[in-house]
C-alpha cells in the first residue's frame, strides 16, 4: 500500500464521517429516526472501547453499563480514527482494482460497511444483530376502537416490526450517507487522480 494513501485518506475519512453525522443529527432534530429511548451515540462507542482494557466486550445492555468520565471524547475520537481507516480501505480496494471511484462504488462501500455495526456493534452492545433486539421487553399495548366503534379495546398489538427495525435502517441510511460523503470528499480531493 502506498504510504500517501493513508494520508490522502485522512480527510477523506474526516469528511465521510462528518457528513454521516450531520445528517444524523439533522434526522433526529426533526424526529424521523424515531422516537424513544436513544439506542447509539459516541458516548456509548466511547463506553465499549473504554471498557474493552477492563476485558468486557460484550454488554448486556450497554446503556445501563455504567458511564465512563472520557466516554464522549473517546467515543469521538474512536468515530473519526473508524471513518479514516474505512476511507482509507476504500482507497485501497479502488487502487488495488484499477478502477475509479465512483459516486455509485463509493455509496455501495458505504452501505457494506453497515455490516460492522450489524454484526459486531450491535450485538456486543447487547442489541442483538441488526440491533434488532427491542430496548425493553415486548409488550402488548391496548389499542384504543376505531371512532364510533365499539367502546374499549379493539385489540392488542405487539412491538411493530418496523420499531424492530428501526435502527437496522437507520444504520444502513447513515451508512449509504457516509458513502455519500466520501463521494464528496473523493470528488473534491481527486486522491487516485
């Protein structure tokens, strides 16, 4: 590997994963990736590596492990080394190929990427694959009768599929975004060019 590639990816890197929090800010400002207990955040990556020299790796929940002082900048830190080293396989996959990057191969290295926090994330932090592991027990919830139907309840309902999947779906948005921003970044910068 070129040694230039791994400095020319560190603001591809930067910029990648920048962009990816932006939006994801942006989407929880305006509610749409959902509501209810917050499942991910720096703070928590920070907590997993933070406790990993401790011997823990897996959590049972890590949002009731208890914090960490440093988490938070940990947590940062950790993020943006992930977004460089993930720029820079990026770069080095294009290399070894003798292909271009595209905005199209870039947007699908993104969303392949996802796979870490599906199957690695996730689970050690005690969300289960895909994160799809309710963060409380399922339970029924009364649901009220249709206006002027019979006075009551209609029935009962279970945790949606869709609460289920929220933050599979999530992750691979914020992972095709990232994808996205190295787009960006690879267009501004031209690394291979």
């Amino acid at each position: 590997m070129d040694l230039a590639l791994i400095f020319i990816a560190l603001p591809l890197g930067l910029i990648s994963t920048a962009v990816m929090d932006v939006n994801a800010r942006a989407l929880s400002v305006v509610g749409i990736t959902g509501r209810g207990e917050r499942r991910t955040g720096p703070d928590l990556l920070g907590r997993w590596i933070g406790y990993m020299p401790r011997g823990v790796f897996r959590h049972e929940d890590i949002r009731r492990t208890p914090p960490l002082p440093y988490e938070l900048r940990l947590g940062f830190v950790v993020h943006y080394t992930i977004g460089w080293s993930l720029a820079l396989a990026y770069l080095w996959g294009i290399d070894l190929s003798g292909r271009d990057p595209t905005p199209v191969n870039a947007v699908v290295y993104g969303i392949a990427t996802t796979g870490f926090a599906w199957f690695l994330m996730f689970p050690a932090w005690g969300m289960g694959w895909f994160g799809a592991r309710p963060p409380e027990p399922v339970v029924e919830t009364p649901v009220p009768s249709a206006p002027g139907g019979p006075a009551g309840l209609a029935g009962r309902r279970r945790d949606s599929w869709r609460s289920r999947t929220r933050l599979a779906r999530s992750s691979l948005w914020n992972h095709a975004i990232f994808g996205l921003g190295l787009a960006l970044a690879v267009a501004i910068f031209d690394p291979l060019g």
